[in-house]
C-alpha cells in the first residue's frame, strides 16, 4: 500500500504503476458506465482522483453508491493527465468498501460554518480546513524543538500536577482525591488538605517556568514544551482552559536576549511552515486570511518592533486623544487589554512588536526590578490580529530582593523555599518566555478563534470528550 503523498512527491516514477491506496471519499460521481471517487488519505493536502469502470470494477454498484466519508481500498494504475488540472489519476482495477458512511454523516456539505463544524470535534479533521489547521500544528511543533535542539538547548518536562502558582493569579484548577461532597475539615472548620492525597493542595500548573528554572540552574539553556491549564473565566477568542505553552529559560541571559531568542524563534517557525505546508498556506489564502502568505514572508524577513510600556502609553493616549475610542481607557498603571495591544500592532507598528519594562504591579512576583523602582524587566510579544502571543522577562535572580517581593504579597515563603534556593546556591542573571502554542497557530494560519486550532477545545463550558 502506498499514500497519496508519496505520489504527488514524484508521480512520474508512479507512471504506470499498480499501487493500493486506502482512504476516505470525498465525492462520489457515478456517470452510468463510469465513475469518478475523490479519496484523500490524510497524507497530504491533495486528493486522488479514482476513475472507475462498469466493466473493471465488479461491485461498481455498491462503490457507486458510497456516500460522502466511505473508507475504500482502491487498487488501480497510476495514469499521468497532463492537461487535466489534476498531474494523475488512478484508474481502478478493484475496490474494496471498508467502511460506508451512513446517508446522514454531518461533513457532506460543501461550506459547512466554523460554529457547525466546532460541534463535530470528532468529525472536523476530515475537512479540508481542519486538516489544513492541525498539520500546521504539527509542522509548527516539531519546527519549535528542531529551532531549540539546532541552538543547543535541552528539552525538560515539567510537572502537571503542582503544589505552586508560577503566576501567582490564583488561576488554577485543583486536583483531589478527598470525597468533595464531604470533605474531613480542620478543628476551625477549613478543608484538610493534609489528608489529600500529596498531603496538602495540588493543583493543574499555569507554567512549567518554575521548574525550568531549576534546569536552566544546571544546563544553561533549556526549553519546556507542554500543556497548560488556566481557570481564567475569560470567554474569548483568545482563551482557552487548557492551552499548550513553550518556555525556554536561559542562563547568563538578560532581557534583550530573551526578545534576540524569541524573534529568532518565531521567524523559524514561520519560514518552515510556509515552505513545508505550501498547500495549506494557499488554502488560508484564498479561504481564511487573503494577505496572510506575504505577511507572514514580510514578518520571518524584517525587524520586530520594540518599544517600552511607558512609551506604547504615551502612544494609546495620542490616540485616545485624537479621537480613538479604547473601551478601557488608557492611562500609566493599567494592564494593556486586547484592543490596547492590537492598536500597538496593527494601526501603529503594522509589525509584531515587543513591549517591555511594565509596571511591577500587574507582573507576577518572579521578574526583576528596574532600577526605577516602578517597573520589572517583562516583556510580551504582540502581533497582528491576537495580542500578546510571548509573556516573558528577566527574573529576580537577587535573593534578597525575590525574598521581599514574596513577602509584600502575601505568599508563602515556604511554597517557594525551592525556588529561592536557586538564589543562594550560584545565582546568575537568566531570562525566559512562554509562548502560547495555540495563539502562534492562530498566527500561522490567520485562523481567529483559539477554538478552532486546539484539537479538542476545552473553554469555559466546553470540555466535550
Ligand atoms: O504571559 P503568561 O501568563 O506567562 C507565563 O506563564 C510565564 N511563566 C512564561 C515564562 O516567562 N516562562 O503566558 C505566556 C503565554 C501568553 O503570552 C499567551 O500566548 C499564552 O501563554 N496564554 C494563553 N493561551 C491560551 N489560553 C490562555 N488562557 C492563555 N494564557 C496564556
Ligand atoms: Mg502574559
């Protein structure tokens, strides 16, 4: 048996060939002595074009009569068609019916909406788009380990389960045995979490930053690559409770080594998916996002943007008092919101922009102070048509400066003795960022809803399967 891809690769060498294919129909057109069936195995972009016979075919009336999502063992010869729009077409010599699709199967219908298709998870991947969608995962998550490995750095995986808040946002989905209609309380009333099963609260990780950190503390350079989970009650297009996240950590490294690393990071990926996945590029093209092909070219080939938040204030308030009308107002301190960061980089930049040296305030405990005593070393990455893709910053690698910070908010030290060890023990300047896998497909495919580049989305009321 061979794929459909392997002879689109060369379909000369297949010329008059016998090969066996398996896979599923698209269409199925029975003209009264012949017929033409669509087939596509999942091997590439591409169709088959089947063109079968009365007289060659034995059971041409039960292919025939195969509706839309049949699973069929075509065997045939390879014929080239040079002036079809099609290279080749296999002519069948026998079919066998693996699998008929019942009359009612819901992916018959050319243009089906994105909101229909989001309610067949199940079924969504036979389409065109969503085949498109998710091989762009594919193609974008080995680039992202092949840019990091080529660089040196060592892959760590980090817990799912944790006892820590990395972000400290209380975000976070708890993870327990304890019988939760019932659960053994304290003397003062309080659940016992000592009687859970790690012996105190556990919860799903918001970011395995925490632990790279220990790594970066041995390896120099590392990376995770792993999944997520946030309880943020944020219904949006930008969302979702259980999201993918990459986060390299790099020893001896300051701020502006982190945005070198994470440019570096992002043209990579996208010159690799749109020279590896070319026929997907064209379908987001014509059918997604008409400039996407030349905007992402014109991204992997020119600067990105960089810019302070005081200034990237200064520059929303020229806007909002020229007139432009921001839902949430803008003034210094306040957090940037998605359509603060999309005027930076749509209607201002026009080019994805790093935004660093945000007010200490709306940061999470970890990241450094600035000398002015009023912003920490973050940075975020924006791009067009998201927002925020990369959330990083250089850490607070000064034992009594994190210790104090810890203090201030009100955590528990004792949470955090680990982390606060990596300070006592060779301490060093070092630096990281998350990026957020989905929102970077979202990016390579100029798809708009986070929705429909995660497998199987799980958002606030969703979590089919
Ligand atoms: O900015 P965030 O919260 O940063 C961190 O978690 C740091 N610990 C990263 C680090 O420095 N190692 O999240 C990083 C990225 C965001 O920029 C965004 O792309 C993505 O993760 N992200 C989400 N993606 C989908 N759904 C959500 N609910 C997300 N929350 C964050
Ligand atoms: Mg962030």
């Amino acid at each position: 048996r061979t794929t459909i891809a392997r002879i689109y690769a060369d379909p000369q060498a297949f010329a008059d060939h016998d090969v066996t294919v398996a896979g599923w129909t698209r269409s199925v057109r029975d003209m009264k002595n012949f017929g033409f069936v669509t087939l596509n195995d999942g091997s590439c972009f591409k169709d088959l074009q089947v063109v079968m016979n009365v007289g060659e075919v034995g059971n041409y009336a039960e292919v025939a009569a195969c509706g839309t999502g049949s699973a069929l063992l075509v065997s045939g010869v390879v014929a080239l068609t040079p002036d079809r729009p099609q290279p080749f077409e296999l002519k069948a010599t026998s079919i066998t019916v693996l699998g008929e699709s019942a009359p009612d199967y819901p992916m018959q219908k050319k243009r089906a909406t994105r909101e229909f298709l989001r309610t067949h998870q199940h079924l969504r991947s036979r389409t065109n788009l969503f085949r498109a969608v998710f091989r762009v995962r594919s193609v974008a998550a080995f680039a992202i380990h092949r840019f990091f490995q080529e660089r040196g750095f060592v892959y760590v995986t980090t817990p799912i389960i944790t006892a820590s808040d990395a972000e400290g946002a209380g975000e976070m989905f708890r993870v327990t045995t304890l019988d939760v209609d019932n659960p053994p309380r304290t003397e003062s009333g309080e659940v016992d979490w000592s009687q859970d099963f790690f012996g105190k609260a556990t919860n799903l990780t918001v970011s395995g930053q925490l632990q790279a950190e220990n790594f970066a503390m041995s390896f120099g350079d590392v990376y995770t690559f792993g999944p997520t989970f946030r309880a943020e009650n944020s219904n949006t297009r930008r969302h979702a409770a259980e999201f993918w996240m990459i986060e390299p950590e790099m020893a001896f490294c300051d701020l502006e080594g982190d945005m070198e690393v994470a440019e570096a990071m992002l043209k990579y990926v996208i010159r690799e998916v749109v020279d590896s996945c070319p026929d997907e590029m064209e379908m987001f093209n014509k059918f997604v996002d008409k400039g996407l092909r030349e905007r992402l070219e014109h991204v992997a080939s020119s600067d990105f943007a960089r810019v302070t938040y005081t200034e990237a204030v200064s520059i929303l308030e020229e806007a909002q008092a020229a007139g432009h009308a921001f839902e949430y107002p803008v003034s210094w301190g306040i957090d940037l919101q998605t359509e603060h960061e999309r005027y930076l980089t749509e209607e201002h930049f026009r080019r994805p922009t790093f935004v660093t040296d945000y007010p200490r305030e709306i940061k999470a405990f970890y990241m450094r102070a600035n000398d002015d005593g009023r912003t920490v070393a973050a940075v975020d990455c924006l791009v067009p048509g998201i927002g925020e893709i990369i959330g990083g910053s250089q850490r607070e690698e000064r034992l009594e400066l994190l210790q104090a910070r810890i203090e201030e908010l009100g955590m528990d030290p004792e949470q955090y003795r680990y982390y606060l060890d990596l300070r006592r023990y060779g301490t060093c300047e070092h630096a990281g960022f998350g990026l957020g896998f989905e929102r970077l497909v979202m990016y390579l495919t100029g798809i708009d809803n986070i929705r429909d580049v995660l497998p199987h989305p799980r958002t606030v009321g969703n979590a089919d399967f």
